[in-house]
C-alpha cells in the first residue's frame, strides 16, 4: 500500500502593479519557485511610474554603494532601510539587470539609466520576466476589502473572492489619507501623507521670466530653518525647480506643510560663502579690465541671462564700464548674488510622478523580512510605507530593496 501525499501550492497575492509589486513578485518565484504568484493592479497600467520616471529614461537606481552613505539620501525611513540595504542594494540591483540583459549607465552626478535611455527598456524587462516566471496579472482588479483569516487572507477583488496564503502590499504612496484606510482597517497605523517631490510657486517674482534657465551651483536656504542644499536650480514659468529645490521639498515636506506653503528662501547664486572673496573678484575684474562694458564680462560664470537679471536687479547700468562701478552698486551686486531673496507662495507637484511623504508607520514593520508585525503574512514593499527619498534615483531603489526583502516571505516569528 502506498501512501498518498497532497501538496499543497504556497499562493501569494501582491496588490499593486508597481516597481516594489513586481520586484516582490520576482523575488517570491526565485525564493519560492513552486509559489502561485498574482500581481492585482487596480487600474488598466502597469508599471506607469517607471514608464514617465526620469523624463521617460527610468532612473533605475544610484551609484552609491555604502550603506551607510545610501541611507542618507532618504529624509523618511533611513534607520530601518540601513538594515534591508544590507540585504539588497545598488550593486545587487545593477547585477540583477544585467543577468536579464539590461545594462546601465552612470551619469556625471550618480543617477544610473538604462543605456537605452528609454523606460519602456525596463517595463519590457519587467514583462519578459513575468512571462517567464508565470506570474500572474490582473488588471483593473483593485482589492476592496483584505480579510484576515485564521490561516492567510481572503482578497475581496470587484466582485469575486480569492484565498492566499501570504499578502504583500506595494501599493504605493496615496496623496490622501483615505488611500490607506482599508490598512488602517487591519490595525495598522497611518502617517498621514503629504507631498514630499515638489517645485516652488513663485507668483510675484519676476525672475520666471528667466524660465528655461538652469544655475548648476546654486545654494537653496529656506528662511528660519535649518534647510540648505547645493545644486542646479531651474527657473521656470512658476518659480524655480531643480535638483537642489525638489531635495529641500523632501527634506522639508512637513516644515513647509507647516508653513502652508509659504516662505522666503535665500540664494547664494555662487556657492561662495565669503563676501571678500567676491569683493577680491570684483577688485580683479576692475583692475584688469576697466573699460570693458560689465555686461560683457561676467567673472563668476552664471549664464548671461541671469548676470543681466542680477545687474538690472540692483539697478546697475549693463553698458557701463567697471570702473564706473560705485561701492554702492559693487556692494548691492554682492549681496545680490550672494543673499538673494525670494518669496514663495505654494508649490507644484508632478501629477502621476508623486512622490509622498507618509504611510504606514514603519514602528509596525520588520525590515528585516518587511513583515507587518500587526498581521502575520502581510508584507509590505515600496511607497505605502512611510518612506521615501530624495530625487536622484533612490524612491526606485527603496522599491527595489524592499520588493527584494518581502518576497523572500521569511517570518520572525516562525
């Protein structure tokens, strides 16, 4: 007589479509091959943040492979994701992609690209090896209700009823509180989102008539805080963007929600801390050329455009000669271009490229399996947590690593 044993398949829902749903849903075929794996994505696209991230190039990741100087690109979450990077980071990201044929690039300032330039690369990728791996994918399937049972969770999706085993959620960031209350609903606790990736609104200031303009080496302070950042500025038809202002929306999301969006800022265009130093550079320029029109000599490198707002700004004649400059003027120009200030009144934020501040309390998580510590096999990956970083390639790379970690579907408490 033999015995017959019933095996029974481990089945894994994802819910979210996303980079962290499909890094997740990766990660859970190569940890559990045997697993059943459903992506269920809500809307009709998949993978729509990769597609336009970047300006439609995918910063993939950073070329920053300390874990500890990675961890500081993240204004929320930087403790615990420490731990997961040790498990998952930028090399391992690279080496993945490149096991599937995808190579990338790194450009001048960190940010890793597809050699492509093209996000449709990765989304491509991304589908192959669903394909491979017989994942499989719902879409227009958003999850109403999520019911924990004795053992794994039944999935209310439209009006059908599925059981799974283990749950990861990757549902990404929502600009509404309300986003997370069917999370709240299972016990956990909500950080309340606000936008974290923003540009400044600069209605009264005619500096937007400079749009299109880009300082590379500007240095952003936001008056009465401790907020500064070094880096390109853009001036735009609104205000400013750039690097160095969408890092300062991040680091300062709830000091500048605080603040109803209302603020002055303070530019120093140089990056050049001492005044004397300008002063030496002025007293050069004088010296060496006097009877040169001061429109045609710019000492300090800023494009024309903005040398000539600066001068007309402190109201000095663009067609006079530098040895007509009055100490008057020379100190307006200094200050000018060292202390520039400017009031913003609101901000901008990407519509599908959001990025929020906000989520799940990361108290109630283990980063070391991303388990929730509230519902044994439930995961968590990506921006439905209360994590998120600065531009530059990071929010992927939290996506990734997470993704990575939680389709492992280790349990501490097994």
């Amino acid at each position: 007589m033999f015995e017959i044993i019933y095996f029974s398949l481990m089945k894994v829902a994802i819910i979210g479509g996303g980079a962290a749903g499909f890094f997740a849903a990766f990660s859970a075929k190569e940890h559990h091959p045997n697993a059943e794996v459903s992506i269920f994505e809500k809307t009709d696209k998949l993978l729509s943040k990769v597609k336009i991230s970047g300006g439609g190039r995918c910063n993939v990741t950073h070329a920053c492979y300390q874990v500890n100087s990675l961890s500081k690109y993240y204004p929320r979450g930087a403790k615990p994701l420490k731990k997961a990077f040790d498990q998952f980071q930028p090399k391992d990201t690279i080496a993945w992609f490149s096991k599937r044929g995808v190579v990338l690039k790194t450009e001048a300032d960190g940010r890793m690209f597809p050699i492509s330039d093209d996000s449709q690369t990765i989304i491509d990728c991304f589908l192959h090896e669903a394909r491979i791996q017989k994942v499989s994918i719902f879409k227009k399937n958003g999850v109403r209700q999520l019911i924990k049972e004795n053992r794994g969770y039944t999935l209310c999706v439209q009006d059908s009823e599925y059981f799974f085993d283990k749950v990861i959620i990757a549902t990404g960031g929502s600009p509404k509180i309300e986003g997370f209350q069917w999370l709240k609903n299972m016990g956990h606790s909500i950080v309340p989102p606000l936008p974290s990736l923003f540009t400044f609104n600069m209605p009264t200031e005619p500096i937007r008539e400079l749009m299109g303009l880009v300082v590379k080496g500007a240095t952003v302070r936001i008056q009465g805080t401790k907020l500064e950042y070094k880096g390109p500025v853009l001036m735009t038809h609104w205000g400013m963007s750039g690097p160095a202002i969408l890092k300062l929306s991040a680091w300062g999301a709830r000091q500048l929600h605080e603040k109803n969006y209302q603020f002055q800022i303070q530019i120093n265009w140089l990056s050049i801390k001492s005044e004397a130093d300008v002063h030496e550079i002025l007293k050069t320029i004088i010296d060496q050329h006097p009877k040169k029109k001061i429109s045609n000599t710019n000492p300090f490198g800023l494009p024309n455009r903005m040398w000539m707002y600066q001068l007309h700004k402190v109201q000095i004649d663009a067609n006079g000669l530098w040895l007509d400059l009055s100490k008057k003027h020379k100190n307006k120009l200094i200050n000018a271009l060292l202390n520039d200030v400017y009031t913003v009144s609101g901000k901008t934020t990407f519509k599908e490229e959001f990025v929020t501040c906000g989520g799940v309390s990361l108290s109630e998580i283990s980063f070391k399996t991303m388990e929730s510590q509230i519902c044994k096999d439930l995961y968590f990956a990506g921006e439905v947590l209360d994590v998120d970083g600065i531009t530059g390639g990071f929010n992927f790379q939290a996506a990734w690593t997470t993704g990575f970690i939680a389709g492992k579907l280790e349990s501490l408490s097994e």
